[in-house]
C-alpha cells in the first residue's frame, strides 16, 4: 500500500549579505536551488540509528525504572486507554516509513536532489600586489558612487526648484520673525512705526496681510527649461502673501542735506535706508520684504522731518530759521546756508529721484551716527529705572546729591541739544573742514618752495578733526622741517606751532592763509641757518620780528645775517610776506677805504662795506636754499 505525503520546502525569508557597498546598499548571496537545501538537511539524518538499539543498550535499566515508577505509589498512573501506546508505537513507524519512502522516490528523480558532498569555501590567500589592486578597485567604486550621488541630488534640487510654490504659513513665520503682528478679528495687521524707540509721531504705520490667490502666482512650466542638469532660478518676487501699506507710504523717501553758498552748492547728503540714488521706483510685484523696508523708510523720513521742522520753528537762534513746505533752510555761517529737504517720489508719478553730483559721504556718516544715538538712547536708559512707570531722571541728577553739585551745575544738567542743533553743528564742522581742505590745496599749488604736506587724520569726531602741516624744502629736509597741528571745530580753528605758541583763529579763510605764509618765511630763514651750520658760516644774528623797514600788512618779517669761515663775506637776507625775499651781500674790508691824515690808524680798513642787493631772480638754483647754498660757496672759494 503506498502512501503519499506533501512536503514543502521553502527558502529562508532573508538570504545571507555577501558585501555591503559604500552607499549603503546590500549584495546578498544567491539563494540555494531546492535539491542544494534538501542535500544539506538529508546530510544531516542518520539512517543507521533506530529506536531499538536504543532500548537494546541497556534493558535492565529500563525494567528497574519501570519497577521504582509501579512502587511509588505518587507517580504511578493508569493509562487513560489500554491500547494507546500502541498506537502511539504504530503511528511513529507509519512516520518513519513515509519519510524514508519519499526519500527514496526523490533520490532516484536528479532533478531535485543531488547527493554529492557540497564542497566547502575554499579560503585564497591574496598577494600583496592582489590586494592594491582590489583596493584601487574599491576606490574607484567609490569614487563612482560619490559622483553618482551628486548627479541625483542635482537632479533632485532641480526637479525641487522647478515645481517650488510658496507656503502662506512658512511666509507668514518669516515675516513675524522681522516685524510686529497682531491679529484683529479675521484679518492679520502689522505695525511699521518706531513706537519702540520712542516716537510720538502721529502717522499710523499699519499693513494689512492677506494670503494670495493661487491664480496669481506666476507657475514655471518645464518646458521652459529642457535641460534637466540646468539650475533654475527662483523668481524671488513670487510670494505667498499679499501687503497692503497705505497710500501715504508709497513709493521712496529720503532726506537731502544741502550747504549752499550763493546758489552754489558746497557740500550734501542723503538720509535713507535704502538705495535713494536708483532713481526706481517700488514695483507692486516687488517681494513683501523690500515693500516694507521701503514703507518703514518712507515713514523715518517723515517722522525725522516733522521733528526737524518743529525744533526749527521752536528754536532761538540769532538768525531765525525758515520752513517752508519741504524745505527747512538756517543760516549756519554768514553767507552760507543750511538747506535739509525732504524728498518723496511716489509710485504713480513715476519720477526718477535727482541725483547729486557732490555728495560728501563724511557728513552723511556722520548724520547716520547722529540718529542712531539718538534711537539708543531713547530705548537704553541708565539704570536704576523702573520697569512699567515713567523713567526718573538721568544718572548724574541721581548723583548729584552725593557729589554735592550746585545750582549752575544743576541747570547744565537740564540743558540738551535739540536734533536740529546737532546737524547745524556738524554741517558747520564738516563746511570748515572743506574750506581748510580748499585753502591748504590752494596754498600748496601756489607756493612751490617750500612744500606744504598735509596730513589728515582718520579719528575724527562728527564735531572736530585736526590736521597736520609740514613744511619741507626738497633735498634739505633733513636740516629743518617746520610743523604745525590745526584743530577745526564748528566756528573757529586752532593752531599749535613748533615753538609751542597757541594760536585761535575765526572761521575766515584768510587768516589762516596768512599764518601759513608767516610760517613759510620762518621755515626758509631756519633753513638758512642751519645750512649756515653745515657749510662753516657764522650765524652774527636773526630775528623773526624785524622792526626795521616798510611795515607789513600781515605778520611781521624775517631776517639773519651771516658771515664767511674768513670773515670777508657777509650775507643779509629779509624775508617778509608782502614783498618777498631780499639778499644782499658785503665785503670786508672796505674797497673805497682811504686812509688820510686824520684817520692814520689801519684797524678802520677791516670794516665791512656797503650792502649790495644781489639780483636773486638771476640766480642759478631749484629752490631758495639751493640758491643760498651755491652764493655761499662762491664766496667762500673767491
């Protein structure tokens, strides 16, 4: 009677991983056929082994087993049915002869098992030249792999910039995170003025946010771009949101600074934050960010002018100060004018704003400076204060108790620029600053011998600056050099000499030119006498005072007198700053010396002679002491 029974003989869920490459990813080892897993199991089965020679080992330990279980009467129990290990007995033979019959009928039949011995893997050693060549292998393999990843992330980051659409919720973070929001009943309102730095302006700054149609938006097809490797630009202006600023607040604003003398325009700046210079105008696609940097810009300007106009009107100044419209113009020097301007071209005008040719990027600076001192200290007061009442008084009126301050000191502390002021000053300073600059330039293309060296220096304050004038004749510069510091302030100058004198002058130009030209004539008689030095000559006397001669307009001059190794020779020379340098010469003893009966004695022949004017505009030299330098020396050789 045969039997048949169903044997099913799957593969394992997961096969073995062979290799792991650098990216990740897993080789596994080639599952085995169905007649390889049954000759691996069948290897395992002993078909020599029965149940028999188990029970034949040893019977007697067996039967003594059985005997202890029938005597203790706690383990023995009665079978439940006579014949049920008998059955049990039958069932596992009838098991055992249909396993080994399906054995046999799958062992004649080669096609599912094989019963070869399975040959083992077989470990090689590599050589050393085996191995640099896997390893070269491998880097290669790496290094397409590395490739082969950057070719899909461009992929990718393209196939991400071409169907990008902005996200309303991701745009309305990035705005709250720059600018205050609040929400009234349905609709998102935001705030665009300086409420927080102390402002009492009265014009409202509020935008309204509301979320775009998507039929606006302007979709990139992609067939727009064919060639998939290529990067394709965002279109920055596309947004989620749509702002909605007052009509007041359109367009761009700036503030213009000008200082005019007689309609001319000496020096100016611009007071913005944003590039007023363009000449564009804000385009209603323009990106929410530039919309309102413009708007918040548009207000600064008209909050700053509101507070100019009326600390103008409010202010004491000698000259009263004029606001007219826009335009706010004060006198800060006679003849010279202050004009600050505000400027504001709207969108619908379509209007490019003027620009300026001269535009001084110092004073603008320094204005920039101005305001955002002003912002901090509007939003950082000294401490003590209190944190939700009004904030008390500063911190030297909190400490004028304990340093015991009287009543002037008291009142000073009272007393503060207004905004207005402030600009006056600096405009007044930097005006200086250009007409010193313009005189020293002057100067210096004028006179040729000496040179005039200006060094101006880089820390400066908004209200002061200071320069240095050096005075050097080419070729002698190391026998004297004249130097002088000047300090410009807002209405006057001062100056520092090399001998230590201090002297304050006005804000007139020609004062100064005089004082560098009574400098000049110094210099060249210093210069004269220290070349004296070098050369053997002796210095019989100077004076930088002269009180002889023609009396000068302006300053005093300059003279020396000196006289050969030999004493035979002897140079004068008068430096004045009207008429000029004079050089005149002596000889000793007199030519026209005639001893007679009344002058018998021969010591009245070694008296120096008349002075004889020497032409000095026929004299060969570069420069005023190169001159000196070669009449010295023929008279000392003659």
């Amino acid at each position: 009677m045969a039997y048949s029974v169903n044997i099913s003989v799957e593969a394992p869920i997961e096969n073995e991983i062979q290799e792991i490459t650098f990216d990740g990813q897993e080789i596994y080892k080639t599952p085995p056929t169905l007649s390889e897993h049954l000759t691996k199991i069948a290897q395992k089965i002993d078909f020599g082994k029965t149940n028999d020679e188990e029970n034949a080992k040893d019977p007697t330990e067996n039967c003594e087993k059985v005997d202890e279980d029938n005597k203790d009467p706690a383990n023995f129990q009665s079978p439940n049915w006579p014949w049920e290990s008998l059955r049990n007995k039958l069932r596992e033979a009838y098991t055992e002869l249909c396993v080994l019959a399906d054995v046999i009928a799958i062992t004649k039949e080669k096609r599912y098992l094989v019963l070869d011995p399975v040959p083992r893997d077989s470990t090689e050693t590599s050589k050393p030249l085996v191995q640099i060549n896997a390893k070269k292998k491998a880097l290669g393999l790496v290094a397409s792999i590395l490739t082969t990843g950057t070719e899909r992330m461009k992929v990718n980051l393209n196939e991400q910039a071409r169907t990008r659409s902005p996200d309303f919720h991701i745009e309305l973070l990035r705005l709250r995170q720059n600018w205050r929001l609040k929400k009234v009943g349905n609709a998102i309102i935001g705030d665009l003025s300086y409420r927080t730095a102390g402002s009492k302006f009265s014009q409202s700054g509020m935008f309204e946010i509301t979320k775009a149609e998507d039929d606006e938006k302007p979709v990139t097809s992609p067939s727009e771009s064919p060639n998939p490797n290529a990067v394709v630009p965002s279109n920055k202006n596309v947004s989620a949101l749509r702002v909605t600023i007052p009509p007041e607040l359109e367009g761009i604003a700036y503030i213009e600074v000008l200082c005019k003398k007689d309609q001319e325009a000496l020096s100016s700046a611009n007071i913005t934050w944003l590039n007023s210079g363009s000449g564009n105008t804000i385009d209603p696609d323009t990106h929410w960010q530039q919309k309102l940097e413009a708007a918040q810009n548009v207000l600064f300007c008209k909050e700053l002018f509101s507070q100019l106009a009326r600390e103008a009107v409010q202010s004491t100044s000698p000259i009263p100060h004029m606001v007219v419209g826009n335009r706010i113009m004060a006198t800060i020097l006679p003849g010279i004018q202050l004009i600050i301007i505000l400027r504001h071209s709207t969108g619908g005008e379509k209007k490019p704003v003027p620009q300026n040719t001269d535009h001084d990027h110092v004073l603008e600076h320094s204005l920039h400076q101005l305001l955002r001192e002003v912002h901090y200290k509007n939003t950082h007061h000294t401490f003590p204060h209190p944190s939700s009442a009004p904030l008390g008084p500063s911190k030297r009126r909190c400490l004028a108790g304990p340093t015991a301050a009287d009543r002037h000191e008291l009142v000073e502390m009272t007393k503060s620029q207004t905004l207005l002021e402030q600009i006056i000053q600096q405009a007044q300073h930097a005006f200086m600053r250009l007409r010193i600059g313009y005189v020293l330039d002057t100067l210096a293309k004028e006179v040729k011998d000496p040179l005039i060296v200006s060094h101006w220096t880089c820390y400066n304050s908004p209200t002061q600056s200071s320069v240095k004038i050096n005075l050097v004749t080419h070729g002698y510069d190391q026998l004297s050099k004249t130097s002088m510091i000047l300090h410009i302030y807002e209405k006057s100058l001062k100056c520092i000499c090399k001998d230590g004198r201090v002297m304050n002058l006005s804000y007139e130009p020609q004062e100064l030119r005089d004082l560098i030209m009574y400098q000049i004539y110094q210099h060249q008689i210093s210069t004269v006498q220290g070349l004296a030095k070098c050369m053997g000559w002796q210095v019989l006397g100077n004076s930088n005072g002269l009180g002889l001669g023609p009396v000068e307009l302006l300053g005093n001059a300059s003279s020396c007198i000196l006289a050969s190794p030999n004493g035979d020779r002897i140079i004068s020379m008068r430096c004045e700053p009207q008429f000029g340098i004079a050089v005149s010469i002596a000889h000793s003893p007199r030519k026209d010396f005639f001893p007679g009966q009344l002058v018998k004695e021969r010591k009245w022949e070694n008296l120096g002679g008349s002075f004889k004017e020497v032409r000095w505009d026929k004299m060969e030299g570069k420069n005023f002491i190169n001159k000196v330098e070669m009449l010295m020396a023929s008279l000392t050789s003659s």
